[in-house]
C-alpha cells in the first residue's frame, strides 16, 4: 500500500510532532461519530446476511452453531458476537404451563455498543534513522529507508476478536490489531545536515460498552443487566483506504529531528 507522500523541510520541530508537516495534511481534527451515523454506517457496511432483528436472533443462532460471525441487531443498535452465547435452560417456559409446550433452548449473549466514537489522524512519529551529509557533499537527494508498526491499544481486558468488527463497522473503516509497513524514500538534505522520515498513521477508537442478554422461544427477551462501560480501543486502519492510511514526509536541519 502506497503511502500519501509529502516531502519538505519542517522547521520549528516540536518535541511530540513536526509541526510544519502537520499543516500540510487533510483531515487532520478528530472527528467524532454520533449513534445516528453509527447506526447508519452499520446497516451500509456490515454483511446483510448478519444484520437481523432481535425477535429473530434465537431462530439465527440455532441455524449458526459454533459461529464466530458477529451480528448486527438493528432494533437493538448493537452486534452481538456468536462467539459468546451460551446455552442455558428456560426455567420460565418449563414452570409456566401455557408456555411449557414452546419450551426451547435459551441463549445468553453480550450485546456490544461503541460510543464516543472518533477516527482521525495520530501524532506524527519518527519512521527512520537519521541521515548526516558532510559539509564537502553538497546538497543532493539521499534515499532513506523508512518502516513503520502501529498496534492496537486496548483497556479494560478486551478481547481483540470480537471487538474488531464492532469497532470497524461503526466506524466504517477496516481496522485491523497490528499494521506494518515500510520502504524508501529520497530526501533533499542540504550539506552539513541530516534528514529523517516521519510517518503518521490513521487511527480509530471508541469506547465499548457490554450488557449480558437473554433470548429464549417462549419466554422472549430480556437483558439481566444494565450497560456497563467494558474498555477502551484504538485501533490502525489496515491500510485499504489509501485515503485514510499513511501520510510520510522528510525533515531535515538538526532542530527537526529526534536521533
């Protein structure tokens, strides 16, 4: 995946970013996802086929034993991965007579929400070495090898797996826990200097709340809880969307660089 690519001398190199190079990226603000376009981007982007309505999620799971697909619930506007139902017994159905004929297998499940939800450009990061021309080279184009690895960032014991489509659906991005790349790239350093390569990468996070639910034949549904706040995430993108991927340029002169 190719990498937007700016190259400049950056001056007025700050401790945490290169400050010149900052003013010259897109999208730069984050940008904060409200439940409506959650909501939205779910029904544009997950698999239709996994998105169902609460009433029919007892029938579904039946009909996908040992799935670790997650799915969709758009009355509820939360997923529900099938990793984490269990079976239990239906003790109202089995102690109600008028019921006790439709008794049927009971499912417990989390249902998941992503709140607070952002994507946006990170901090601009150093990706390489340092590179020094001597005072008799000359100012010239030097070619700088560069790579790069972003990892996701999680709180609270979250698991990766079934979070990773709860996160990139809402979001509407494809994220994924580890994205790594690499290459060269020719920078004009002047004579007596050095340059090196920054890179900054495109990230997305959210805060991501779970309730423990309830789907039996006869007796309906019921949540046993209340929402409760399960973590944190930040996640890389991919690297699919070459508009939402990498930006990298060169900085020269000793004061815009970190060696």
């Amino acid at each position: 995946m190719h990498p937007s690519f700016i190259l400049l001398a950056l001056t007025g190199l700050a401790s945490a970013s290169p400050t010149g190079l900052l003013t010259t990226s897109q999208d730069l603000q984050s940008r904060e996802i409200h439940a409506d376009e959650l909501h939205a981007r779910a029904l544009a982007n997950h698999p239709k086929d996994l998105i169902i309505d609460s009433g029919d999620l007892n029938d579904y799971i039946k009909k996908h034993p040992n799935s670790d697909s997650v799915v969709y619930l758009k009355d509820k506007q939360s997923f529900v991965p099938l990793s984490s139902v269990s079976v239990v017994e239906d003790k109202e159905a089995k102690d109600d007579k008028s019921k006790r004929q439709y008794t049927g297998p009971c499912y417990v499940y989390d249902q998941w929400q992503a709140r607070d939800s952002q994507s946006y450009w990170g901090p601009w990061e150093t990706a390489s070495g340092c590179l020094y021309t001597g005072l008799s080279d000359g100012s010239g184009t030097r070619t700088i090898s560069w790579s790069k690895s972003v990892s996701v960032e999680v709180s609270g014991g979250l698991d990766w797996n079934p979070i990773k489509d709860v996160l990139g659906v809402s979001l509407g991005l494809a994220v994924t826990n580890t994205w790594t790349d690499g290459g060269k790239i020719d920078c004009n350093i002047p004579a007596g200097s050095v340059g090196q390569i920054w890179a900054q990468k495109y990230l997305g996070e959210a805060h991501m709340w779970k309730r423990m639910c309830q789907s039996c034949g006869a007796s309906g549904q019921k949540c046993l809880g209340d929402w409760e706040e399960a973590g944190f995430v930040k996640a890389p993108t991919d690297g699919s969307d070459p508009g939402k991927n990498l930006n990298t340029g060169c900085s020269t002169g000793n004061e815009n660089v970190k060696c």
